[in-house]
C-alpha cells in the first residue's frame, strides 16, 4: 500500500478509535458550527478524522482504499494528497454555508474527502467496477451517483451525526481539482464529466428550491 494512503488511513483509525472512547475529545475536535465561527477554525480538518462509529469508519476507509489508488497511479502522491485535503476542506465549507445559521449542527467524518478522491477516480478511470459485498459488481460512475443520492437522503433525514453535506462538497472539490489536473478529460470522457456532474446541479436544485 502507498505509504501516504496508509498515514491517511492510519491517522483515521487512532483519531477515530480515540474518540470513540473519549467524548471530550469527541466534542473539542468535531465540526461544529458554533465553534467554528467562534474561532475554532482547527475543526474544519480535525472533524475530517473523526466517525460516528466502527461501521461508519470502515465505510468511508474501504471506499477510500477501492478508489485512491487510481489517482495515485494516474496523478501521483502530491495530487492525491491535494485532492483528499482539498475536497476535506471543500466540504466542510459548503456545510458551512447551507448550516451558517444553526449554531448546534454537528457533524464528523472523512465523507468529504474520500468522496473527493472517489469522484477523481472515477474521472481518471470511468470504467473501473465497485464490487459491493465482494459479488455484486456495478460501474464506479453509477456507485459514485448513489452514494451522492444517498447523502441527499442523509441531508434530509438529519437522523445521524454523518456530514452528508460534506458528501456533495467533497465530491465538488475533487471533480474541480481532477479537471484542473487533467483538463483533457472535458474532451476525452465528456459523457462521464457531464454525469458526474448531474448529482451537484440536483443537489443546489434541490437547495434552490428549499427541499433541503
């Protein structure tokens, strides 16, 4: 494994596990608006390695891992580290701005990031397959819209501490790095560019409307 993804994944795991056992910790490092606009500007990363529970870390770790090694290979360590702490970041601040005003929303979870680095991905090599429980194998591009629907559904239900804000944040920043990166791909994968970007434009249609 690329020894950048493994400090990733690593950090993740310790960060997560002490959480998981330290509620102060817990509460001093989670995206939480009220904090952060009282200047406490450090959660805006630190939030990004922290979850919920097992099963959410594994989640977000595994999607990571399937997906981080084809922006490696196509991009190098520099990129991929600017695409997972820039769709981080990304996602973060667009939860700020559909949550600016509700000083109470929280939220934890390398959603963001890691849905920055699948969106690259997906970019780069379009006809990769995600297998879900080792045997039922669909496109990436199809799993990447489904994972994005599904974050609208978490936006809406707001029945966990999951920021699926950050989902569709994430996603923005790693397909704008991606096509910043490699702008060739506008010509070369326009059917995937113009899909992938469907999810977003339901999104901020959905925010337009006032269905979120």
């Amino acid at each position: 494994m690329n020894l950048f993804l493994a400090g990733i994944i690593i950090a993740n795991v310790l960060i997560s596990y002490k959480g998981f056992n330290d509620l102060y910790f817990f509460r001093k490092y989670e995206f939480h608006i009220g904090s952060i606009r009282s200047g406490e500007q450090i959660r805006m990363l630190s939030s990004g390695f922290l979850h919920v529970d097992m099963m959410h870390l594994f989640f977000n770790m595994l999607t990571l891992w399937f997906f981080a090694s084809d922006v490696i290979n196509n991009l190098g360590n520099v990129s991929f580290l600017l695409i997972y702490f820039g769709s981080l970041i990304f996602g973060n601040l667009l939860t700020m701005v559909f949550h600016k005003n509700d000083y109470s929303y929280r939220a934890v979870g390398a959603s963001g990031a890691v849905t920055g680095v699948l969106y690259a991905a997906i970019l780069l090599s379009p006809g990769k397959d995600v297998c879900l429980y080792f045997f039922l194998c669909i496109p990436g591009f199809i799993f990447a819209i489904l994972y994005l629907l599904y974050s609208i559904y978490g936006m809406k239900a707001q029945n966990d501490n999951i920021g699926h804000t950050a989902h569709f944040g994430g996603a923005i920043g790693g397909y704008l790095i991606t096509l910043i990166k490699v702008p060739s791909l506008v010509t070369d994968q326009t059917f995937i560019v113009v899909l992938m970007a469907i999810p977003i434009l339901i999104l901020f249609g959905m925010a337009k409307l006032g269905k979120l």
